[in-house]
C-alpha cells in the first residue's frame, strides 16, 4: 500500500510540528528549515514501522527528503 501525498505532509507536519501556512508539494522542506537530518530519521522510522519494512539504505540521501514530491516518488518505488 502506498502513501498518499497528503499521509507524507501530515506525517512531515506532524514530526516537524509545522503549524504555519500549508506546505506546497514542491516546496523546499530542508532549505525552508521545515525538517532536519534528525527528522528524516523520525519519518524513515515511521514508514518502516508503518509498513514493515526497511528503507534502502541508498535511497536515504538529502535529496530523496526535500519535498512531498520527491518523498512520494521514492516511495513510489519502494513500497509495495
């Protein structure tokens, strides 16, 4: 089951305690200071927590975490 692009930003919100202005899918989440490394390994935990699961260690790179988008493609490609 995949996650929506909707799970991943409530999931980012939510980590981030991110209360301000709604984030765009394409937004910058690491230049915008939205999350940092410490909250990439908190939403790498949850997704293999959530889906059972071990993320590949080659898609865990800064870029693969900078917005929804690219988040939703990884996953896209990795979650059954």
């Amino acid at each position: 089951m995949k996650m929506t692009k909707n799970e991943i930003k409530n999931l980012i919100m939510e980590i981030a305690e991110y209360k301000e202005a709604d984030i765009a899918c394409s937004d910058n989440l690491i230049e915008m200071g939205i999350i940092d490394s410490l909250m990439v390994m908190e939403i790498i935990d949850y997704i293999e927590d959530k889906y059972q699961m071990e993320f590949p260690p080659e898609s865990i790179v800064p870029e693969n975490f900078e917005s929804i988008d690219k988040l939703y493609e990884v996953l896209n490609k990795i979650l059954p």
